[in-house]
C-alpha cells in the first residue's frame, strides 16, 4: 500500500527512560512517562492502542492485547540531549561532537561585540530559568534597557527583553547579531528571543518567542523531500530549529492545543509529502517546570487531538509519533534527561502489531520517511519500513 503524507508528530521532551548513556549526562533514573503516568490526569487510550505501553522497557502500563500500529524506542546516538540535536538527527543527521555549553554564563569574547554591536549592557549571563530571570533582572531592565542574556544547560543563547522598552524587531535583531557573533567554538544550537510584558512583579512572557538557529551540519529528509519533488510543512517551531532549511510552507502556533488544530486542518489540503510537527509545551510549559500534572493534562488533552486525527487518516496517509529528549518532571532538576524516546506509526500502510525493539539512532526515522516515499537515500539513519508495512 502506498503512502502520500507522513504527519510525523514530535512530542518536545516525551522520554520513556534513561538511555544506556543517561549516568553520563547526569540523569540516572530519569523516566518522563513514568513519572507522568502516576499523576489521575493522566490518560492516552489513544497512544495506548498504538502501542506506547507495548514498547521494549516501558513497564509504567500494562499494553494492549492487539496493538494497532507498529511501534519501539528510539536510543539518541548524538551527543546532546537537546531540542536541536534531537530534531536534527530525526531528520537524518548525527551530532557526534556536543554543542558548547556555559555554566559560568558567556566569556567576554561573545558579549563585548554583542554589547558593542547592539548599543545595550547586558544583565544576568548565567544559567537561569526564563520565569526567574525576568523576575529578578526585569525591573533593572526596564530602568536601564540592558538586555536580559543567560543560558541553560542546553546550548542556548537567550535574550530576554520588555516589548515596551525594546521593541520586538530590535529585539529579533539583537539576535540576529549573536547569531553571527556566535560561530566556531562558540556556536551554540539556537539563539532565543525571549520577549516578555506587564510590571514587577508580575511580568510575563508573551508568546513572540522566536529561535535562531544554526543550520543543520549534514543533509537533512526535509532537503531530499523537496529535492524530490514533495512537499514539506512545518508546524511550531520547526521553521526555527532548520533555520527554515527545506521547509516549504510554516505554520506558528500558540501552543500544543492550538498546534494540533492547526494540523487537522492541514489535513484537509491536498498534498504529498511531509507535515513534521512540533509540540513543545511538554518540555517548555511543564518538564523544565517539574509540572507532573500538568504534563499529564498536556498529555491527556494531545491523546484527545490525537482520537480526532486517527479519524480523519486517508487511507494513504501515515501517523508517526515520536520525542526529541525527556524533560522527566518528576527528576530533582529543571534539565532534559538523556533517554530512549517513543516511536509509534499508525495507519492502514502500517502493519498492527508489529514490535521494532530498540533502535540505535533517531535518524532511523529520517530513513523509514524516505522509504516511504520510495526514496533510496538513507542520510544516518537504517529504514525499518519494511518490517513496517503491510
């Protein structure tokens, strides 16, 4: 049975245990799904009938007797636990060398010429949540109009400014002016704008948020998609995290609800190809937050969406559903987590019940999709489509 559209669906940060490596990255014992599982928000029949419970090492749920899709895990071969990273070697490419990151906040040979070039002093610059820091620098921002600049564990440079005292173009171009500053050994996956409104104490974040990133370092699905003559849609935040490389056609979104609409309705327009999706409350509003019940919820209202697409599948269109990282809400710290993530593929070219074990790198997927489309070129990744379909 033939295949015309993949809606590969990310769930930013939905880990189902430590990887191999995790003790290596610091996070022995981290299990997202576990520790989501346990909340009474939490409920995913839908998930559940595709086989998530079924999974090689999930043992938080009983599975199914018959699950509908094919489904495994997803073991990271790059080495990082980001969003950048793990979205890149989804798509086809492994990171073998860890992006740089700052625990000491950034050396002068990055904020001098960014001071410099952007005319604005620089407040914070060290790891700091994105909620604190507006609410310990933002009142000496809107004083002095020094930006906001920290980082995380992951390789980010952030700038957080009020919309009222820098405006949001100047803002999106101080970033620019980082990204460019911010190349060889201080070239950090995404720069992040980080725009925020209201008065102290109660400043908030707006949702203006936009990632600068690098480009992917190797050929990536989305490149051979379009070079083929397909079609390529990205929803969230995807345009970003490929700094827009072999996306076609971009769709914002306001969060995972308003992003999984925004996919339905793409599912009414006729084209061939490739709608990657990405959901990123998960991580973002409740993973890095130690939020358990609220992830549960995210989970919960996602399955729900996720009922709604099942229905609306042509017979030629495929589901794939999938993670980046874990962010375990319920580990000691705010960080990712270095674990195996899902993969579950759903739809009437896929064969039911059909157990893929673990693979070895996420970049398997990029293949699977590329198969799919009868197209020969593996990138990193090995194609599990043939045990796959029907």
């Amino acid at each position: 049975m033939s295949v015309k559209r993949v809606f590969l669906i990310v769930l930013d940060s939905y880990g189902i245990g430590e990887a191999p490596d995790a003790e290596r990255f610091g996070d022995a014992g981290a299990n997202t799904l576990a520790s989501i599982v346990k909340s009474p928000e939490y409920s995913t029949p839908n998930m559940k009938k595709m086989g998530l419970f079924n999974i090689e090492g999930v043992s938080c749920q009983e599975g199914c007797e018959a699950p509908a899709g094919t489904y495994g895990r997803m073991q990271e071969a790059s080495m990082g636990k980001d969003t950048t990273i793990g979205h890149w070697e989804i798509a086809g490419v492994v990171s073998p060398e860890p992006m740089p990151v700052y625990p000491q906040g950034f050396p002068e040979e990055v904020l001098a010429p960014f001071m410099e070039q952007t005319g604005r002093g620089v407040l914070c610059n060290k790891p700091y949540s994105g909620t604190d820091a507006i609410r310990d620098f933002g009142e000496e921002h809107v004083k002095t109009g020094k930006l906001i600049v920290y980082t995380s564990a992951d390789s980010v440079f952030q700038v957080a400014a009020h919309e009222s005292v820098v405006p949001l173009e100047e803002l999106y171009e101080d970033c620019r002016i980082a990204r460019k500053i911010l190349k060889g050994k201080h070239a950090v996956g995404r720069v992040i704008a980080r725009p925020f409104t209201g008065e102290a104490p109660d400043f908030k974040r707006t949702t203006n948020r936009h990632d600068f990133s690098l480009l992917p370092p190797g050929r990536t699905m989305l490149v051979s998609l379009q070079e083929h003559g397909f079609d390529t849609y990205g929803v969230g935040k995807i345009y970003d995290i490929f700094a827009g490389q072999g996306i076609a056609h971009t769709t914002s979104i306001s969060g995972n609800e308003d992003g999984m609409e925004k996919t339905l309705k793409l599912m009414d327009e006729d084209f061939s190809g490739l709608c990657f999706v990405n959901l990123v409350d998960f991580d973002m509003l409740y993973g890095h937050r130690n939020d358990v019940n609220g992830y549960a919820r995210a989970a919960t209202v996602f399955d729900r969406q996720l009922g709604q697409m099942m229905e609306k599948l042509g017979d030629e269109d495929v589901i794939l559903i999938t993670a980046d990282h874990g962010c375990d809400p319920g580990a000691p710290g705010t960080d990712h987590t270095r674990e195996y993530t899902p993969m579950l593929l759903y739809g009437k070219a896929v064969k039911p019940g059909v157990s893929l074990g673990t693979r070895s790198s996420f970049a398997d997927i990029a293949a699977t999709v590329l198969d799919m489309f009868g197209i020969s070129e593996r990138l990193d990744g090995k194609s599990f489509w043939d045990l796959a379909r029907q």
